[in-house]
C-alpha cells in the first residue's frame, strides 16, 4: 500500500534533490596546504567533524579527492550503520574530503540541515545498511544512497521542520549531557571507592570491632611461612613416594619434578592500617604448581591449528569490567590441547589481558573447566588461603595497583603488560576475614552503582528512541502543519530540475575540465 503524502509534498530519489561536486584534478598545484577529512575525522555519536588532518595536496593520501563545501553531507560508504555522517561546517568550506564519502550536496531551494537530519534518522541509515555489500568489509555504493526515494516537503515547510527537531532536540541534548555526566560520575565514584577500601579505610569499623582477631605484620608473615612449609613437606613426601614408584616402575615415563621450596616472604613500609600490608607478588601465588603463564607464543600455536570448535582458546575479548566474558571465537583439538597443558586454565584462577586494554582482569569462572589462554593474556594463580581471587581482582582495578599497572606498562609504542611488570607491582592486603568483610561491604556498594548505572543506560536508551521518533515525525509530515500558501514541492523540484538541466548545457559550452578544479583549489586555499 502506498504512503500517502502530506499536501505540498513530493516523493524523488535523493539524487534529484543533490548537486554533483568537483574533483581535485591531477593538474592541480601539489603545493597547495589542505585540511583533510576521512572517517577517523567523524565523532559518530555526535556526527559532527572534530579531528582533520593537515597536509600539502602532494602528501595527501590518494583517497583525498573531493573538494567539499559548507552545508555539505559527507556519508560514509563503510559500515553505513556506525553512522559516520556529518555536516561540512565553515572552516572546511573548499577543504577536501575522503573518496569513502558519499557526499550530498543540497541543490538550490533545499535547507541542508533538512537534508543531514534525513540521513542521519535511523530509519534512513537502516534502510542504506540493508543494501551493503561484503562481510569483512561491508559497504554501500553512491548510487545505492542517492537512488534512495525520500518524502520532500516545500522549502518553507523544511525550514519549519528544522527549527522544531533543533528546539526539541536541544532540550533532549541537555538532558542526555546530564545523564553522561551522571555515568561519569558514577565512574569516578566507583574508584574513590576502589581507593578507600584497599586503603584500608572502608573497613576501619569493622576492625575496632573486631581487634581480636587482628594479626601484626609480623604474626601474618609467621603464619603464612608455616603453612607453607607444611605444604611444601607434603609435596615432598609426594615427591618422594612418587619417585619410589617410577623407579621401582623401570623409570618408565616422566619423571615427576622435585617440589620448588616456598620463597621467604617480606613486606614494604608503608602508610596502611594495623592489620595490613604491602607485599609482593609471591606472597599472592599458589605454590603448588607454576602460579603464572603467559600464553603460547609463535609456532606453538599455529593459525592453521584454530578450529571452530573443540577446546576454547580465551582471549582479552573474554574480560570486561572485572567480569569474565562467555564465548569464544578460536578452538582447537583435545590433542592439541594436551600438548599444550601448561596454558590451561582452571576455575579459580586469574585472568589479566596483556595488550589491548591492558589490565583487564577477571577470575575464571567455574563453568570454564576446559580451556587455554592465549598469547594476550596472563594467568595467575593465587594462595587462596592468603588472598581470594575476588579481592585480588577488585584491587587491580583500582587504587594504586591500578596507577602502578598504568605506569609501569607505559611504553614507546603502546602499552604491554608482562609477569616481570606484574611482579614488581606493590599490593595491599590483610587478613581473610578482613578481606571477606571488604567483599561484603563492596558488594553492596557496588550493587547500588551497578543499578544507577543501568538507570541511566535506559534513560539513554529511551532518549535515543524520543530522538528517533521526533525524526520520524518530521520526515512523514507529523512534526508541524502544512501550510497551504507554501510553495507545493513538485514546483520547487521542477526548478531544481530546470537549474541542473541549465548548468549541463554550460558545461558543454565551457567544461570545468582540469583548469576549473584547479581554480576551485586555489579559491579554497584563499578562504
């Protein structure tokens, strides 16, 4: 069934409505200083221009083509549903613009804010991304955008509609400003938290009431050291029994190895409450079995080798927020998997991403009981009778563990985290039950941020809707009135039509040909 139009206006394919632009010609003087827009350039969520890049027309890249003017629509022909589009403003007035733009040019009598909102609605852009083309690199042709059929009202009627989706959207954009700048606080407000807690002060009540139970640095340290030489004689009888078997066995198979005896634990001076402190990394780790790996590296784990199932091979993509993320994209064989035993990891264990967004860390939940890392991440195993693993993941991620990561992994070309980095970090820690009361108060804290921030998601997600049907609106005529004295809009594109036919018979008397873009630079560079 056809839609019926509002009175005044006229369906036309976006061509007709568009005027051709001008291309820089190779004759064109190479010199010439020029400010360059790609699709790095567009702010999506804003669509609007913010970074250009600055080059003479000679170091430009070869995609530099286009010579765009104020009120100009630049829309990009990849991805159309990331929504790169943005409007030309004044200070790029004759500056140059990507081949990976369609650029729409509003003829004479069209407002070019009427023509930005039209492709930038959601219902434009779902309707352009439904014609893309690749998978890998999915895109739309020129023609497939301007072929598009759209609803034209009369030009004062466009202007009307203009005016009202700015007013309206001026108070919903302050309200969605409100709304980040909650999210943000709400950010910064979770690390004051993460901050106080591993400074001890979160829990300052809890050990007045609880001073009994409070270990001195030096009793804590006692402590741990028995305990881990209690387990470590046990390996050792282990050991020794073992090896009785393997030989009395013919010594046929692997040889079991010999128990590596606990390290001697130390602690740093630092400004922490009784009852905690600062200590190294070996006094974190497991030492029952090899406490950190990195993943395999170069031809252990050979591309060909990736299969679309079997074992998973976990990734930075498996960690987000402290939260361990399911799904995975890279398997390979159980056998494959057995020859490479000692990347496994097990539930319980840690996480922590090393490139990428460095630092990401999660705990391996228990449903992941199959699984190896791969080379960006790092796995730790922890003494869970020292530190649980859910309060060694909240202190990385925030606090002074969290600057120490930041710094230490600073380097010439990007950031990159290693288990030297990670061993020389300076962690805070106290007691079990000291730990297990932090948690507790945490999660609570946490549970009451986690809400605000999901309310402020769906207030966003709401605004986003309004927006959409506010646009809605205006393109099907239900934004404001039809004004029977405005000039209908089959006369308008009657004239657009007249002009476009006009400026074809001049071209053919006096083609812009290669002088005319190379004028059109030089008017630019004037400007």
């Amino acid at each position: 069934m056809d839609t019926v139009l509002p009175i005044g206006w006229i369906e036309c394919p976006l061509s007709a409505i568009t005027d051709d632009i001008v291309k820089i010609d190779k004759n064109a003087d190479q010199e010439l200083p020029i400010e360059y827009v790609d699709i790095s350039a567009i702010n999506n969520e804003l669509n609007v221009i913010e970074e250009t890049k600055s080059f003479l027309l000679k170091d430009a890249p070869s995609r530099a083509k286009q010579i765009v003017k104020v009120g100009d629509v630049l829309f990009s022909l990849v991805r159309p549903y990331l929504k790169n589009i943005a409007a030309v403003p004044e200070r790029l007035n004759n500056q140059i613009a990507s081949t990976g733009f369609c650029v729409l040019r509003p003829s004479l009598g069209i407002d070019h804010k009427f023509l930005f909102y039209k492709v930038v609605s959601g219902e434009f852009i779902n309707i352009v991304s439904g014609k893309q083309y690749g998978v890998s690199y999915p895109a739309v042709k020129e023609e497939q955008i301007t072929g598009q059929l759209i609803s034209l009202p009369p030009l004062n009627e466009q202007k009307r509609i203009v005016a009202k989706i700015e007013e309206l959207f001026s108070e919903l954009d302050n309200g969605i400003a409100a709304l980040k700048t909650a999210r943000e606080q709400l950010k910064v407000y979770r690390q004051a938290v993460l901050k106080h807690a591993f400074e001890g002060k979160l829990t300052a009540k809890w050990r007045e009431e609880n001073a009994d139970k409070l270990e001195s640095p030096e009793q804590l340290i006692e402590r741990i050291q028995q305990e881990r030489e209690a387990r470590y004689q046990q390996q050792l009888e282990d050991w020794k029994a073992a090896t009785k078997a393997w030989e009395a066995n013919g010594k046929e198979g692997k040889k079991t190895g010999k128990p590596k005896e606990p390290p001697q634990l130390e602690f740093f001076e630092s400004a922490l409450p009784f009852g905690w402190l600062t200590v190294s990394l070996s006094w974190l780790l497991t030492t029952d079995k090899k406490p950190m790996t990195t993943g395999p590296f170069g031809t252990a784990l050979k591309k060909s080798e990736h299969q679309s199932d079997g074992v998973p091979v976990l990734g930075i993509e498996n960690i987000g927020n402290g939260k361990f993320i399911p799904g995975n994209k890279i398997f390979v064989t159980q056998e494959k998997a057995e020859e490479l035993a000692s990347f496994a990891v097990h539930p319980g264990e840690i996480v922590i991403s090393r490139s990428g967004t460095v630092g990401e860390i999660c705990e391996v939940p228990a449903k992941v009981n199959n699984a190896l890392i791969s080379t960006n991440l790092l796995r730790v195993s922890l003494d869970n009778e020292t530190i649980l693993s859910p309060f060694f993941v909240l202190m990385f991620q925030g606090g002074g563990v969290k600057l120490q990561v930041k710094d230490l992994c600073k380097g010439s070309s990007r950031e990159f985290l290693n288990q030297s980095i990670l061993s020389s970090i300076k962690y805070p820690v106290c007691g079990i039950q000291e730990q297990k009361a932090l948690l507790e108060q945490l999660e609570t804290i946490f549970s009451n941020i986690d809400q605000q921030e999901k309310d402020v998601a769906i207030s966003l997600e709401k605004a986003e809707t309004l927006r959409q049907s506010i646009l809605k609106k205006a393109f099907s005529g239900q934004l404001v009135p039809q004004d029977p004295n405005d000039e209908p809009a089959s006369e308008l594109l009657t004239r657009i039509q007249a002009e476009k036919v006009k400026q074809q018979v001049a071209a053919k008397v006096k083609p812009v040909g290669k002088s005319g873009a190379k004028r059109g630079l030089k008017s630019k560079v004037a400007t």
